[in-house]
C-alpha cells in the first residue's frame, strides 16, 4: 500500500484508423457515435469515409432514418435479435438505396433454420407455455 493503483481514466483524445475510432466511442459512449468518431480522427476521414471503411463492422439499421445518426449500430447488435425481422426492412429499403445491399448479405447468416412441428419437444409444466 506504498503507491496507487487506480488512476483516473483518461479519455482517447486522438486515433489514427477508423477502427480505432469505433474502438473509442464504444468505449467512451457505449455506442456508434459518428460524430465522436470523425473529431477523435481530427477530420482526417469523412463520416461517409469512415462508414465505408466500417462497412460489415457497423450496419445502419433500416428501422431509422438515414440522417439518424443514432440509427448506427455495431455488427454484433445488429446482427442479432429478431433477424428475421431486420432482414424484411433491410430488402425493403435495399430496393430504392443500395446502401443497404450490405444488410441484406449479412443478416441471412445471423437466422437460425425453422424447425417444424415434430422436432419441437416440450416437457410438462413448461414455463413458455401459457395457461388455457
């Protein structure tokens, strides 16, 4: 107990890559912030640049607008969840913007196959199942 061992953290105030810049909102924002992202590069990379080099590591989710910077979302919390779902409102909007075109190749990966009737078991007094 001679010294200190917890020092206060000090935020990223400069990156080189993209990578490093998503790195660095994810930590300090605990999301895609593209406008963090951009000053942490001293505007070396444009927004458009810096999605372009993300693409496949950050998917904008269809389900808001495309100036919504918040609709930006890391690619392990785009591709899950409720996939099946994403993928109808990425082909929707991939028809008029190809932007999208991305979401549509991505998401099929992250579904699980449909299982039919007779490979489902279901055990007595299972609690998924409601009351009749």
């Amino acid at each position: 107990m001679s010294k200190r061992t917890i020092h206060a953290s000090s935020p990223v105030t400069e990156v080189e890559t993209p990578s490093e810049a998503l790195a660095g909102s994810i930590a300090e924002k605990a999301r895609v912030d593209l406008d963090y992202m951009h000053e942490l590069m001293n505007g070396r990379m444009e927004i458009a640049e810096i999605t372009e080099a993300l693409s496949g590591v950050v998917f904008h989710d269809p389900t808001h607008r495309k100036t919504d910077m918040s609709g930006w979302k890391p690619a392990d919390e785009y591709l899950s969840g409720n996939v099946r779902e994403k993928l109808q409102a990425a082909e929707l909007m991939a028809e008029n913007d190809p932007d999208y075109a991305n979401n549509v190749e991505a998401l099929p990966a992250g579904q699980h196959r449909v299982f039919e009737a007779r490979e489902i078991e279901v055990r007595l007094c299972a609690t998924w199942i409601p009351p009749v």
